[in-house]
C-alpha cells in the first residue's frame, strides 16, 4: 500500500485550564490513504469537527502530529499551511459559502486568483469543474439563482477546481432535503468512485454516511471504531 495521505499520531486537543480542562482529542490516531472516502461520524461534543478542523489546518493540535504527504504540519509556518490550505485541500461547507450576487464561474475562479492564475486559465478550469457536477449550462448564474442542491454543486466544484490531493467536507447536505442530499452524495460517491477524488466527510446522520467507504466513529475525544461500511448498495437518488 502507497504511503499515506494523513496521520494523525497521538493528537490531542486541550481546551481551558485547570478545573475546567476539557479534552475534545485524547490521543487519537488516524491514517488515511489517497482515493478514499471517510466519513467521520460521532454525536456533538465527541471530537469529530476538532478533528476536521486539525486535518484542514484550521487549528493546531496541543500535542502529537499530523502529518500531510509525510510532511509534519506542526512544524509548518503559518504562512505554510496557508499554502498547504491553498493548493492540497478543497473545503465544502454546510452553508455553501458562496458570494450571492456573483455567478458560479466566478466563484470557482476565486481561489484560483489567489494563486495568481491567468485569467483565461481561470475561466477554463472553472468551466471544466462546473461540467463535473453537472452544472456546465449554469455557469452565467449568480448563486441567487440557483437551488440549494445547486449551490452546493458548485460549492463541491470550487472544491475542486484547484485539483487538491483532498476534499473535507462538513456536513454538507446539512441544508439539503432528503432528496436533494441524496443527490449531492451520489455526486461525492461518484467523483470518488470514477476520479479517485480523496473525500472525508463529517456527518452525524447515518444514511449519508453510508455513501462512504469507511466509517470512523468518535466518542469522548476518541476514535471508538473505524470500519469499512460494505453496506452501500448505490440507492438514494442519482447525480
């Protein structure tokens, strides 16, 4: 097996002090190999989204590493893991995040300008990404425009348009119906399945957790199981 994409190796999360000391990761170690789709799943307040936020280089551990490709992130500048932010990991969120009145091509365009990309490289990728989500005729329609179902699409897009080694997505049919987050699950399980596209998920509902490969369960700042599903059978709606 190829080296791996994430370690974890005994992280831990400390929050407050003295008495009013909290552990939300007591140890934890978690590796996680390119091409896979992990969902990460535990109730509130068992350490899944301090996790998340580790692994997304959105906060730092209190001890132990993480490493990315074998490079410890802990030892990285913050101006470095801007960059490993930047150009490794697409994000997805509950809430889309995207800019309303601006249209989907230029949304996904707006981390490529960051990394001071050419404009008509820009709007290439960024049509490229649309046409993998199904959305290449509504390119020209501001976010305001869209459904939800459709704004996360082109949430997942801009994930993926600056082609990052991994996906972290936060409970993103959150704000979905059951119908529509059906569909954006199929999308995910289909972009994993056929592109190989590295996807973990943060859910705390087990019918979208089912669309993962894996399943990596949380409790008390601790992993209490990881285990393959082999329970998906491809139902639940289509991309």
């Amino acid at each position: 097996m190829s080296d791996p994409l994430i370690e974890l190796r005994d992280v831990t999360k400390i929050y407050g002090e003295g008495e009013a000391t909290v552990a939300a990761l007591a140890g934890i170690n978690l590796t996680i190999h390119a091409h896979e789709f992990v969902a990460v799943m535990g109730p509130s307040g068992s350490g899944k989204s301090t996790a998340m936020n580790i692994l997304g280089c959105l906060d730092a551990p209190t001890s132990g590493h993480y490493l990315f490709q074998g490079s410890d992130v802990g030892s990285m500048s913050r101006d470095e893991r801007a960059m490993l932010r930047r150009y490794y990991i697409g994000f997805v969120f509950q809430g889309f995040n995207l800019l309303k009145r601006t249209t989907a091509i230029e949304n996904l365009e707006l981390p490529l300008i960051y990394r001071g990309m050419k404009r008509s490289e820009r709007h290439k990728r960024a049509a490229i990404a649309l046409g993998q989500v199904g959305l290449a005729e509504r390119g020209h329609h501001t976010a305001a425009q869209l459904s939800g179902g459709q704004q996360q699409r082109v949430a997942i897009a801009r994930a993926l348009v600056s082609d990052p080694a991994v996906v972290f997505a936060d409970e993103p049919t959150g704000n979905l119906d059951t119908a529509m987050s059906n569909e954006i699950m199929s999308l995910l399980r289909r972009l994993n399945d056929e592109r190989g596209i590295t996807i973990v998920l943060v859910t705390h509902e087990e019918d979208v957790a089912r669309y993962a490969k894996r399943q990596v369960r949380f409790r008390d700042g601790k992993i209490h199981s990881d285990s393959g599903s082999g329970a998906f059978a491809g139902s639940g709606g289509t991309a």
